[in-house]
C-alpha cells in the first residue's frame, strides 16, 4: 500500500536534503571519524546529506566523504579578503572543499549582531563564489505569540535576498527555524512548519516568480529528530530539514537519513 508519507515524497521534485549543524562541536579528528564511519554505513539510496563542520573539520571531512554527503560551512564573511582578524572568506571555504554555507543563523544573529543586511551580503558573495548559501530565518517567541511571524519572515527575506539575481534563486536555500524551536525540544508543529514554509514559497514565487517558488528548496529546522521528521518531510512546502543536536551523533543521524527515505517507517 502506498503511504501518505510515500505520495507527498513521490509529488517533489527533488530527494530529500538533510543538513547537519555541527555548531561549535568536533575536532577535525572526530570529524573525520564521523564522516568515514558515516560512508561505511552507507547513505540511504537518493538522499541528500549535507554537514556543516567548523571550519577547521572542512578539510577532513571533505576528504573521507562520498559523493553522496556534501561538507559546508556555518559562516563567512561578506567580503573578499582584508584585514577582518578571525574571519574567514568564502574563497577560502571554496578552495577547502565546501559546497555551501548556512548564513544568517540565529545564533550569529544573537551573539554575533548579525543584521539581516549584513546577512544579505553574504548570500551576494557566496554566490559570486559557488557557494550554496542556506539562508536561516525565523522569528523569536514574542514575535510568533503577538503574531508578527509573517513580517517578520518578510523583512528576513526582503532583506536577506536584495542582491539575488532571479536566475540564481534556485541556487540558494531556505530555512525556517522557529528560534523559540532551536535546542529547545519544542518542534513548531508540523502545521506551523508547513504554514510558515508555504508563505515562504509563496513570498518567492511573488518577488521572484512562479518557476523560482516552484524549485526553491525549502527546510524545516528547530529540535527535529528521528521521531519528528518524516511527519516534517511529508509536508508539501518542506523539501529538506536543518539538524542540529541531534546531527552530532551518528546512530541518531543516520536514523534521520533513513526516516526521510521513508526506510523507517
Ligand atoms: P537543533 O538546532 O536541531 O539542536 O534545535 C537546529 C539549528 O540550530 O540549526
């Protein structure tokens, strides 16, 4: 019998992207422990994995990868180079191997002062240098409970995609996280995750056009584990999911993997 889980999987248009977020966690040792026993257990067949290292795993984990798994960043600078102590450019990403890069995490945003200007730059550079950018954004608890999300998710967008050639939407993606949701264990539930991705999509299809809606990809990010995201992947507007805790430990990531392959069910 086909599922429902099955169906709405059947109905996009692209595997599942499943992407890690290392945080401030492995040396580049564990790194790449991690990612060879990761390529020894095998990647579910089709799907997409990708993990961001801290900087210094990027070179690592790129070489004990397989084609399957894709090694990324969690930030960079907006600037080609200079005199900018402790940053890192996304030329220097590039050349160590990493295909994309989260930008505009909530964390960055709260610790680092990162405006969502600022953020918009960045997604400028990545591009201009190959990397894919993750744009992250999300609103706040108060923001949701006084029911500001939307404007709130649009300024993020507004902001975070001026300098976004239409032909290069859909090599960027988009992640909702809710920051009330980020290590928190509170999932947004699957309703609220669906809703706040459809108007995302709906916001790309009208800034951008149809066909740019129609093939940006989408994720959900905020406490997912292996027992909440097939019912998150199974939504219409989630293409993909951002982990964060829960992709630092390899049985539970792999869990992951196999969930959203419909492999667990
Ligand atoms: P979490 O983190 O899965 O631990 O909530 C998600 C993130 O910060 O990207």
């Amino acid at each position: 019998m086909i599922s429902l889980f099955s169906i709405a999987s059947l109905m996009k248009k692209k595997s599942p992207l499943v992407v890690g977020n290392w945080k401030m966690n492995k040396t580049s040792l564990e790194a790449k422990e991690f990612v060879s026993q990761l390529v020894q257990k095998g990647i579910p067949e089709g799907c997409r994995a990708l993990l961001a290292v801290p900087f210094t795993a990027i070179e690592g984990a790129v070489a004990c990868a397989s084609s399957q798994i894709s090694i990324g960043a969690q930030n960079m600078h907006d600037q080609v180079g200079g005199a900018f102590t402790g940053e890192i450019s996304a030329e220097m990403l590039r050349v160590s191997g990493a295909k994309f890069v989260l930008l505009g995490h909530s964390e960055r945003r709260a610790y680092f002062c990162e405006t969502n200007e600022w953020v918009g730059k960045k997604v400028e550079q990545a591009l201009l240098s190959g990397l894919m950018p993750i744009l992250c954004i999300g609103e706040s608890l108060e923001e949701r409970e006084t029911g500001a999300f939307q404007a709130v998710l649009e300024t993020q967008l507004s902001q975070c995609l001026a300098f976004v050639p239409e032909g290069q939407i859909d090599s960027i993606c988009i992640a909702y996280e809710p920051i009330w949701a980020i290590g928190t264990g509170k999932t947004a539930t699957v309703a609220m995750a669906q809703e706040a991705l459809a108007y995302v999509r709906q916001w790309v299809s009208h800034h951008f056009s149809k066909e740019c809606g129609r093939k940006v990809e989408l994720l959900y990010g905020g406490s997912v584990t292996r027992d909440n995201v097939s019912s998150l992947i199974a939504q219409p507007d989630i293409d993909g999911v951002l982990v964060g805790g829960a992709s630092l430990d390899l049985e539970h990531w792999m869990d992951i993997l196999k969930s959203v392959m419909g492999e667990l069910l």
